[in-house]
C-alpha cells in the first residue's frame, strides 16, 4: 500500500534547496561510477585477455537494463511512493557496486554490470520527478540545471580522474570508493527522508491504467517529439563517448592518463554552468537553446574527423559536452509539464529512453569503428545536424511563459 506519510504542507526553501543538493551529490556518484567505465576498455581488455568490442559490452550491459527497470520504477513510485523506491535502489547500488570490484572474469563483469544497472536506476529519474512536484514549470529550469549539472560532473571527473587515478589503485578499488562515497550520500539522503515520503494519487498498476498513461503521454505530437528527440540525442551522445578513450588512444597514441586529461573537459560544461543554462531555458524558453545544442554537438563531431591537434580535440569533447547539456536537460524539463499526476511514469520512460539510448548508441558506433573513426564520425554529426536544423521548426512552440504572454492578442 502507499507510504502513509504525506508531503509537508510546507516546505522551506533551506530544505527544498539541501534535497536537491543532496539528491545532485547522489546523480553524480552514480554517473561517476556509469562513465568511469568506457575509458578503461583498453585496460580491461588487456587484463581479461578479451577484445575491446568485447568488453565494451560493459557500457550497453549497464545502460540498457538500466533503461527498461525506470519504467517498473517510476510506476511503482507513484503508487508506493518515493521514499521507498529512491532509497532502496541507493543501497542496492551500494551493494552492487561493491560486488563489481570482486569480479574475476570479463563474463563476471558483464554480468554484475547488468545487475548494476537494474538495481540503481530508481535513483535519477525519481529525483527528477520530484523536482516536477517542488517546483511549478516556469521554474524548474534551475532545480534541473542542478541535477543535470551533477550528471555532467559525474561524467566529466568519472572519464578522466577514474583513469587517471588507476594506474595508481587499481580499477577495483574505482568500484569500491565510489560505494562507500555513496553510503555518505545515503546518510545525508535519509535526513530528508520525510520530505520523499509524498504519496501520489493513482487508481492502480493494471496493466490497462499503466497502458493508458503511456498513451497519454504519447497520443500527443509534443510528447512523441519530445521523446523522440531523447532517444536520438542519447544514441549520438553516448555512441561518440563510449568510443573516445579508445580513439584517443590510437589517434594519439594516448596512455591512461593522457586520455583522462583529454576527456577531462567532457562534463565540465555542463558543472559548472547547469543551473545557468537551466535560467535560461526559464527566462527565454527552449525553442533555441534545444536546437543550437543539438548543432554545436554535431558541428564538434564533424571537427574529430579531421586530424587536429590534440588540445584541438580535447576542445571538442568539450563543445560536445556542451551541446548535451544544452539539450538534455530542457527536454527533460518538457517531461515534468507532460506528466501531471503520472510524474513517476512520465520520468521514468523519459529515463528509459534516455539510458537505452545511451546502450544502443555505444553498440552502433562500435559497429561503425571498423570503418574507421573517420567515417563513423561523418555518419553520427551528418544525422545529429540533420535533426538539430529540423529542431528549429519542432519546437518553435517551446517558448518562455513571458513570451508567450506577449504574443497574446
């Protein structure tokens, strides 16, 4: 049954704003620990005696199943309620994190990366969709900001100080840190656990309510745009990213700690000016900002197929990261305002297409390599500037509520 406690009636703004942060130190972990992987394909490859498309299945192995378990989570938060779903699938993160490091086999690996995968995606997606229940929508841009931001720094230290710091403790001991900075963030997590124990109103989990609230969501040219541009996004992004330490290591005959330094700038934007772009998106709307994401990403991609220098490349990771964090982040916000009452369902297909995109994009690039980086870059920013230019009449309607007002007769 439901969690008997309800939202506060009133909630301070120091609580509201400590949740969130606590809620964004969580996002970070758990996308430090996701993008720490990627870049140690070389090494894992060497220690386990396997190739690298091998264990580069480590990626889609985690992303996928990750994917699919934030439908089951985002229903089962709106009729449980968060508390219950949020904190369970911190600790069984914990757990799971810390069993990775115990792995003996590249088959070993795989398998506790899947179950990974499965066990802590209750996390993002529900925090996501409380900020859809703190905050009204011409003011989620920077609460968002915030949890996007900390997805970005998580993947921008996890790239590089994962590899950089492995040379020196071994890649278990990745695993193994990043568990028990989780059970600090768990502590902090249960401070608040009050305020995640709303319950949401919902006439049940039959397989004909959760099939009418998918409808919903998608029965409208909004929603179907909305996702669609999720699920493109997440396969351009994630199929470059999987495969850059192993570019950079064959471009530029990088070793592990030259290829952390040089995807250190993947991530930064977005730390660091998150909540400013989130600003943005609320002050001017996202019909721009959605659409010049998009091209600066492909144009960045486009630039890798040429043989820069190496601070040139290292740039365009950079631009790269920051076309993601001008776009993701606002499409989310769309979702928060499509969901209503179904918030939970809303995020977690929102999550699921996100992060399958994120598993499939890494499988398609890595069927591209063989070609050469050179054209499968072409292939992946020729598609991500094709969409980016049709962004510009797709959401045209996705203005600022004051700009709206203004065009009312």
């Amino acid at each position: 049954m439901p969690d008997q406690a309800s939202q506060p009636a009133s909630i301070s703004s120091a609580q509201r704003e400590g949740l969130i942060q606590t809620l964004a130190a969580a996002t970070f972990l758990i996308f430090f620990q996701a993008y720490m992987v990627a870049p140690l394909i070389p090494r894992l490859s060497h220690t386990f005696r396997v190739s690298e498309q091998f264990i580069g299945l480590m990626v889609p192995a985690y992303m996928i199943p990750y994917g699919l378990s934030t439908l089951f989570y985002g229903l089962l938060s709106d009729w449980l309620g968060r508390r219950r779903i949020m904190l369970g699938s911190l600790a069984a993160f914990i757990l799971l994190t810390l069993i990775t490091a115990t792995a003996r086999s590249a088959p070993q690996i795989l398998w506790w990366r899947l179950l990974t995968g499965l066990g802590a995606s209750g996390v993002v997606p529900l925090a996501l969709a409380f900020i859809g229940d703190l905050f009204p929508y011409e003011q989620r841009g920077r609460p968002l900001g915030w949890l996007f931001g900390a997805m970005a720094g998580g993947m921008a230290f996890g790239s590089s100080f994962g590899v950089i710091l492995t040379p020196y403790i071994g890649w278990r001991m990745l695993f193994v840190g990043v568990a028990f900075g989780t059970v600090a963030v768990f502590g902090l997590l249960l401070k608040y656990s009050a305020l995640l124990g709303r319950q949401t109103a919902t006439s049940g989990l039959s397989t004909a309510n959760v099939l009418r609230g998918y409808r919903s969501l998608l029965d409208n040219v909004r929603g179907v745009r909305t996702y669609g541009y999720v699920l493109l996004n997440s396969l351009f992004h994630s199929g470059v990213y999987t495969w850059l330490g192993v570019f950079f290591a064959q471009r530029y005959h990088l070793g592990e700690i030259g290829i952390g330094l040089a995807l250190l700038g993947y991530g930064v934007p977005g730390f660091v000016l998150g909540p400013v772009i989130g600003r943005w998106a609320d002050r001017w709307g996202r019909r721009w900002l959605i659409p010049l994401g998009l091209v600066i990403a492909a144009l960045s991609v486009a630039a890798l197929i040429f043989d820069l220098p190496l601070l040139a490349a290292a740039l365009a990771v950079t631009l790269l990261s920051l076309g993601y964090d001008m776009t993701q982040p606002l499409l989310a916000g769309i979702v928060t305002q499509l969901g209503g009452k179904r918030a939970g369902q809303a995020m977690g297909l929102n999550v699921f297409i996100l992060f399958t995109g994120f598993g499939i994009g890494s499988m398609v690039f890595g069927v591209a390599v063989p070609l050469g980086f050179g054209a499968a870059f072409a292939i992946f920013s020729s598609v991500q500037l094709l969409f980016g230019l049709a962004a510009l009449f797709l959401f045209r309607g996705e203005m600022a509520k004051t700009e709206k007002s203004q065009q009312l007769p």
